[in-house]
C-alpha cells in the first residue's frame, strides 16, 4: 500500500496534551479546506509517493513510539485508516490531527484523535461534520483555533451547548500566531470561568514560526 506523502520528520509536539513531547510527524499530502490562517500551504501540492515499507523504515529510523499522523487533511487519502491500524500493532502511540469535516467513525479506537472544530474566521465554519461527536472516544481532544473575538465567542457557545459533557481539559482554544495577543484570549477563558485548555503553538514559540520540519 501507498501514500501521498509531504514529509516525515522528528520534532517536539506543538500541540495537544502531549505538547512537548518528542514525537514522530507523518505529514500527508492534500487537504479539502481553504483556511484563512493555514500554515501549511505546501502540504497542498508537495507529494512523494511512498509505499508501507518506506514510511515504517523512516519512523522507525528515529527511535521515538509517538507518531502524529498531520496534513493537509489525512483522512483524505484511503490508506491512512491502514497505516494507522498497523502503527498500533507495531505498539506505537497514534495521534491523529484531523480537520474534523471528513469521518471518523472507523478509526482504530486506539488512534487518539485531535479534531478541528473551525471558527468563522477561518472562512471554513460549516465544514464541521456534526456526527463525528458521536465518535469522539474519552481519549480524543477537540481543537478551536481563535482569530477573533467572534471565534472565541462561537466557540464557547459550542462548548456550552453540544460538548460540555466531555472532560474540558481535551478541549483547546489556541490563538492564530500573530493575529491575537494570547493575553487577550487567555483574559477571555478566565473572565468566563470557561474550564477550557489553552494551548499555544509550542514549536512556533521555540523555533521562528515559519521553520518547517519542526
């Protein structure tokens, strides 16, 4: 089996609960969306073909069990629900950064999914499928990613209405870099007593925010 492939590197986890930790990235190629603040551009058209073999050879060059399976959008491609399968029977620790408009029904219920839920200011607010928070499993984490204070706004109201019954520490509200000031959400959370997490892009406060491969 194959798979489209951007790039495949080691670095530390940026986001999610396991932020900083070291982690193995699988960035596949393609995405559905058109985000206003999408930082990955490239993830669109750079491709390299790469069979199973190939891929499992490279992540398991690093000596690391954390993977991250990323995009563009990976549940685009067929192949990507196999070589999640396979990583877990090979004992590694699968995440799955997805932008939460594609199912997740049939996702090994090992793969900790990290979902996107999108904001107005991403363009992009409709594409959520509303199903998958039936699928969503204790172990998964959901994702708002905050321009604006109409986003912040959208989200609490979200969180409020269709997911406050999930534990609020897998729920993270992250600021676009360079569009809101941190302080200004983080002040935000805490006046509404909102119990959710805020999260910063770690690797784009550890290296300069343009680097890839990290």
């Amino acid at each position: 089996m194959q798979l489209d492939v951007c790039e495949i590197f080691l670095s530390l986890q940026g986001e999610s609960t396991y932020t900083g930790l070291p982690s193995v990235f699988v960035r596949l190629s393609g995405c559905n969306l058109n985000c206003s603040y999408c930082d990955t551009l490239y993830a669109r058209d750079e491709s390299f073909t790469m069979d199973f073999n190939y891929i499992f050879k490279k992540i398991e060059s690093f000596n690391c069990r954390l993977v991250e399976i990323t995009g563009g959008e990976p549940l685009l491609q067929d192949n990507t629900k196999a070589l999640i399968n396979e990583l877990i029977v090979r004992d590694f620790l699968v995440l799955l950064e997805t932008n939460g408009s594609l199912p997740i029904k049939n996702i090994h219920p090992q793969c900790i999914k990290i979902v996107d839920i999108k904001c107005p200011s991403s363009k992009e607010s409709k594409s959520f499928a509303m199903e998958n928070l039936k699928f969503l499993t204790d172990q998964d984490e959901l994702k708002f990613v905050i321009g604006t204070r109409e986003d912040y706004c959208f989200a609490k109201s979200f969180v409020l209405k269709k997911i406050l019954n999930r534990d609020m520490t897998k729920i993270h509200f992250s600021p676009v870099f360079d569009k809101i000031k941190p302080d200004t959400l983080a002040s935000w959370i805490i006046d509404d007593r909102l119990p959710v997490r805020m999260s910063m892009q770690a690797h784009k406060i550890i290296w300069d925010k343009d680097k890839r491969g990290v």
